[in-house]
C-alpha cells in the first residue's frame, strides 16, 4: 500500500524577521490543507520537523505543539523530528509510515525554520550545532567542508569554478520564475565568479543565503484520497540512509546508496524521472548529484552542465524551483518545499517553470556532518 | 500485524559525569542487541530519542548519528525524535510504524540524556526549553506547574501531602530492589515529609532527581522474532496524544485520553493490566494517574495509596522499577526505560522486585508543556 500526497503548500522563503515560527508554520499548513480540500480536523497526526529552533530560541523542546498551537488540531499526535537539513524530507519519511502501517490515515508534515537573526553569531552556532565536533571537523563550516569535496573532484576530473556558476546562475534563473523563491533576480555566471570568495572555488552567490520559512504536505491513504476525489500524487519510494565510513566509501556514495535504493523501491530508473529537486545548499551540491543519481558516470558531471541537461527545457531539468540558490535553505523546511515543488510540477501546476508533461519526480535531502560524512540523505520519488 | 520487542537493555541512572553521551547510549544498545541475540548488523533503523542535548551540549542536529556513531550500524537510516520527557516512548510509537509498515524488519530504539551539569543553570535551561513560554507560564517550573494541579485535586478531594509521600516512599522501596535506579536507600513518608519544601505540597524527595541515563530496545515483526527463536514481548497498543485545551478539560484528561484508545487498541481493559511503569516525575503525576488509566474514579485515588493496592504485592503495582523518583527522569532515556521494565516484568525476568505471573503491562510516559497541558503523553500497553 502507497501513501500518497493531496495538498501542499509553502510560504514565501526569505529573510522573515517580522514572522514567528508558529506564523509561518500556521500558514503553510493552512495552504496545504486548503490546496488538498481537508479540513483540520480530519487530520490524524502531525510530523514536524525543525533543526535548530532549540539554539535559535531556546524552546528546546515540543516546538511542534509549540508552532502549531492554535491552528485547531484538536490534541492529535505531534512527533518532532529532526536530521539537520533533511528534518522536512526525515518527517515526511515518517509520515509515509504511519500512513501505510495503517496507523492513520490522513498526517500533516510540516517543515519549519527561522535561521536569520539579527545576532549573526546565533544562526552561525545553530549551524555548526549540525556538523560533529571532531579534531578533524573542528571549526570548518559546511561551506568549508563542501569547498575541499569539490577541490578533490575538480583535480581528478577538470572540472571548474565555471561550471559551479553556470549551476548557480542556471537555479537563479529558475528561481526568478518562482513566486516562493526569496532570490528572484536572475544573476549571470561573470556576477557568480567575481563574488567574495567563501571557500576556495565556492564564492558567496554558489551558496545558499540564510532564510525564514515554512513549507507543509499532507499525506493520506489511498482510500482516504479516493473518497475526497483529491489530485494525489503517489509516494513510489522513500529512503533515507546515514552516511558512514565503513559503508561509504565517499560523500557522494551516500546520495548514490540512497538513490540505488529509491530507484529500486520505485522500479524505475533514472531516465524515467522527468524533474529533480536537489539539495544545492552549494552548487557543487548539485554537480555531484549527477553521477550519484545515476545521470551520468562519475567525471561526467560537467558535460551536463555545459549542454543545459539540467536546466529547464533540457532533458533532465534540476531544480526548477530554483533550487537553495534561490529559496535559501531553512534547514527544517527545505526537504518539504522540494516536495511542494514536485507535486506542483506532476500535477502541471508549476506555472512559468513547468517541466512540460512531468510524471515522475525526485527528491534528495541532505543534512548534518558526522564522521566526515553526510549524516543523512532522503531520497523521495513522487509519480503523477 | 503487531511489532514485537525482543531485546531490551539500559545503563544504571543516575549521576555519571564521567561518561558521554555516546558511552551511555551505546551501553544500552549493547545490552538490548545482546538481550535479542541481535547482531548490529540485522539492524535495518534506528530511531533516537534525546530532548534536551543541542542546550546541554550544543551539538543541536543529528544527535543520534553522532551518539550511535561507531557502534556498527553501517549507515542504516537514523531518525531523531524529539517530544520532551515522553521523547523515549514516542521514538518506540514511531519504530512500531516502522514495522508495522513493512518498512523494516528490525528497528534499535535508543533513548539517552544526560541532564547533570556542574553548572546548573545550563539543566534549569535545558528543562525550561520544555515548557512554552507565555505570559502565564514564564518563569514558571515544572514543579510549580505539579504542584498547582495537585492542589487543586487535593482541595477537591481531601488527598494530603501525605499520600504523596507514601507513593513516593513506596516507588524508593520498589527502587531499593533495582540495580538500574540510582537512588536505592529506601527513605520513609515522614522522611520524605520533612524534607525540603520545592512547590507546596511537593517536597524535594517527591520529586525525580536530575539523572543521566541510556535505556534501548530492539523492536521486530513477528517473523523476524519467530526466525530467531526470540523470547518476544508484543506491542498491543501505541499511542500517543497532544494535550490540548480544547480536547482537554483539565490535565488529567490528556493521560486519559492517551489510556482510553490504548485498551480499545489492546482490546483490554485496566483491570487486565498485571503492572504498570508511570511518568511520576512528581509523585503527585502518580496519584494523578490512577483515575486516568481507570483503575479507580477520580477523588478515589488516595484510598488506593491507603489501601496498597499500587505497591509490590498489591492488585496493580504501579513503579516496580521504583520509577522516576528511583531512577530520576534522564528525558529521551524515561520512556525508554519503562519498556525495558516492563519487557522484564513480563518475561519473569524482574528478580527482587518481579511482580509475580505478569502477562500484560502498561507504560505511560509523558513530557513538556504547551499551553497549559501537558504537550505529549505515550501509553504503550505491551504483553506477554
């Protein structure tokens, strides 16, 4: 039995400071539920997931019952998750079981986040409390750690910074079709390449800015969709895995094992996707997806970028959202607003930025750094 | 198709400033892995539960990769759950889906906190991110907020604040006979009365010390147990309710609320019930409890304290494992631990404090405040 998606919805991503966490998780929700025609109290439970309110605010605990309070769901079951930058996809994960364990049959997942903050130093420890303080990681930021992954992959493939900023201005571009996007004017590749230098070859406008936002699904059973005649998306596969050493030879084998296990779930492969959400929270975070998803050999990455493969009208359109370049990445909602982006696009919703005849999408959600690794990685295959 | 608990296992509770995080969730791993005959590779998911580690620590994300790290899981997908003190019960409510699903075959269930800090203003924090903060709670401790409900039971009902000493007396006897409680001498009701006053009528020895602590099992389809000869125990019933104002007349209600669709879920009643494991984070939350889980009507729980009908020998011993007055409340370790007395209750494994020919138990576990109720309660209700 597969769960299925019948609403979603999202707030605008972007620098939010007038809003509360409980405004932008209320807004979400509603639009979810009021895209998927559901009333509130129809809903059986709630998965929230949210990385870093603890350090943010201090409210350490509940934030689910916290955000949510209010919106009239009456004392169902909340569960608050959390995988650092895979929060929104990990609940979302959760959800699709306790829908097809027979649990319940109609769950609202909401992602969350508010990493802008006036205290700069605030949002900055938020973000480390996601990498392992280890001897090695000590003090290096995700920027940092994402900057020496692709130095590596350059020197043995000949990649270059260029291809970096042609992913970069091609998300930008994408985004500036977004109405949700919090980075809408679209920025050239000359612009990307002569930005500050964040960390050697990644310069600031390859990485994503720090956001507010909110972004929430619902997910039912089949026959729960059947009986409210809803436009539902399937969930076909939804994996999530923990990058670890000994079973990972390199970062991009723990995207590779997610998708390998995604694509079997599903039965289908990678030439049967018709658009991808990726975790760019740098745009090398992309290039890499290539391979790993199974678009290209390894080394092949770059050849993609320069025949705009990957960009909307090519053959394997990535990010049309506009990917974290254009969004931002509020840790806890990014995973959800992919999944937003998705079903818009299978349902031919997705207005100025459609992929012309979508059926089946996919989703990777990256977060946390432990041993050296991606702590966790969920992949989600949608179909029409 | 009900999941099954092969394996349990938990580290002594108490003050253990020497060890990390780590150290003690993978002691109890390994006792629970060892208990089941489990190899950490038949290991398909982990789910973690921790509350309050990211303000203790501030290693706020992915805290269960980083605490399971190098206990040999190989990459399997980890999730971190997070519901306050009840963090423990509602990460074994969301392994259960996991099973029940058909998701995975065999899931480690971790709950592991460390509370105790030389520095006690960091705990008190800690604690407080449990709490909402609004205009009628700030400030306001969760002894405060016990204290206020008992009164107003005790003004209603004639209980004193000896019966609340007598449960917590009772449950530190129950303590003396378990290796795992780190509070073992037995202390008597005028002890206990004398002791110093916290929030009128809760004194210091009615309320859970600060602990630290790690408890685990190895939850399991029934084929999965039946491949390996396993002694299981069987989830009958997992639930888990928000406290909500509207939903919930009064605080009493959410735990009710919680135990009414656990035996409609076990298809049993209280009365079918040999032991129970309650979150007596004060010995007022005990009281509380017996008319919420239907073992009497509301106003008549004091005469099952006068009668000992709650302690070892009586008809519904409450606390053999002498509960969080005992043990004290490490959070995402409480509900965790509960199961794990319970699993040994039901197997006859209990020793000196077994509670003889138990076939059925009931654990209620519960955590943090939101909006004057309590924000999350989980009854499980598990059998031989």
């Amino acid at each position: 039995m597969s769960a299925q998606i019948v609403g979603v919805g999202m707030t605008g991503f972007g620098r939010r400071p007038e809003r509360t966490l409980r405004d932008l998780a209320i807004e979400a929700s509603r639009a979810a539920l009021d895209d998927a025609g559901v009333d509130v109290r129809d809903v059986e439970a709630a998965v929230v997931g949210n990385a870093m309110a603890g350090l943010m605010t201090g409210q350490e605990s509940v934030r689910g019952q916290t955000v949510l309070r209010g919106f009239g769901l009456g004392g169902v079951p909340i569960v608050n998750v959390e995988n650092a930058c895979a929060s929104g996809a990990t609940a979302l994960h959760l959800a699709e079981a306790l829908v097809t364990s027979g649990r319940h049959e109609c769950v609202l997942v909401v992602g969350v986040e508010k990493l802008y903050d006036d205290e700069r130093a605030k949002t900055m420890a938020a973000l480390a409390g996601a990498v392992e303080v280890t001897e090695e990681s000590a003090g290096m930021t995700f920027m940092e750690i994402y900057a020496a992954r692709v130095r590596a992959y350059m020197a043995s493939y000949g990649a270059t910074a260029r291809h970096l900023a042609q992913i970069a201005a091609k998300n930008r571009a994408h985004g500036a079709l977004n109405p949700y996007a919090g980075f809408r004017s679209p920025v050239s590749a000359d612009e990307i390449l002569t930005s500050p230098l964040v960390a050697d070859p990644l310069r600031r406008l390859m990485c994503c800015p720090i956001t507010d936002g909110a972004a929430a699904v619902v997910v039912c059973s089949a026959p729960f969709a059947r009986r409210r005649d809803a436009r539902a998306v399937t969930i076909r596969a939804s994996v999530l895995v923990s990058g670890d050493r000994d079973a990972d030879a390199n970062n991009e084998n723990v995207v590779a094992r997610a998708a390998t296990r995604a694509y079997e779930q599903a039965s289908l492969g990678a030439g049967d996707v018709d658009v991808f959400e990726v975790h760019d929270a740098a745009s090398s975070g992309e290039l890499l997806s290539y391979a790993s998803l199974q678009l290209c050999a390894p080394g092949d990455e770059q050849r993609l970028v320069d025949d705009g493969v990957t960009a909307l009208g090519g053959t394997a359109p990535f990010n049309p959202s506009g990917g974290l370049q254009s969004k931002g990445n509020p840790s806890g909602a990014t995973g959800v607003a992919q999944i937003a982006e998705l079903v818009w696009q299978l349902r031919g919703d997705a207005g100025a930025r459609q992929v012309s005849g979508a059926r089946v999408g996919l989703a990777e959600n990256a977060g946390g750094m432990v041993n050296d690794r991606t702590a966790a990685v969920c992949v989600h295959v949608l179909a029409a």
